[in-house]
C-alpha cells in the first residue's frame, strides 16, 4: 500500500513540471529548435527556459507594484483625506511613478 501511495505522489509532483515543458513547446517552440551543433541547442533550450522564468517574475513584480499602490492610497486617504490624494498614472510610460496631488479649496 506504501508504494501506490509513493507512485501517486510522485505523478502529482511531476504534473507541473511536465506541464511547463509542454507550455515551453507550444507556446516558446521548444520543440523546433533548428541549431547544428549539440552545445547551441543547450544554449537556445536555456535560453527558452529563463524567458520563461523572467516572464513569471514580471508578473510577480507588477503583481507588487499594484498591492504597494493600493497600500498607498488607503494609508494617505486614512491620514489626510482633505488635503491631499495619491495620484496614479494612467499612463504606461509612467510606472511607478507615484504623485502628490493637492485639492484645491472650492
């Protein structure tokens, strides 16, 4: 019984490996890789994989970025919501550049 056990763990650990490979075929062309040589293909299936890797972090630090922000505001808008406001760019050239913006007194 111990060994069925073992085996079903070990699939399920397997599952999201496997799944990044097949994520890095179809969606990187992992499997069209064209280079002659054995070391230039080593170089170009690594090179897949830290893309792969980058474009996790990216979405880490945006992901960051967007809870600061929302930090931000919540701790301005709590210590002086008449004065002043947090303003966020729409802007994408603009990331994370935050501002001070003063209301002006109607």
């Amino acid at each position: 019984m111990h060994l069925k056990a073992q085996r079903r763990q070990e699939y399920r650990e397997r599952i999201p490996i496997e799944g990044k490979f097949g994520q890095g075929k179809y969606g990187y062309r992992l499997n069209n890789i064209r280079a002659k040589r054995a070391d230039t293909s080593a170089a170009w299936i690594n090179s897949i994989f830290l893309v792969m890797n980058l474009l996790i972090l990216v979405r880490v630090f945006i992901c960051l970025r967007n809870l600061a922000a929302k930090i931000a505001f919540w701790v301005t808008k709590s210590a002086c919501p008449e004065k002043f406001r947090l303003r966020v760019p729409a802007n994408s050239s603009q990331t994370g550049i935050l501002t001070w913006q003063r209301i002006s007194d109607r």
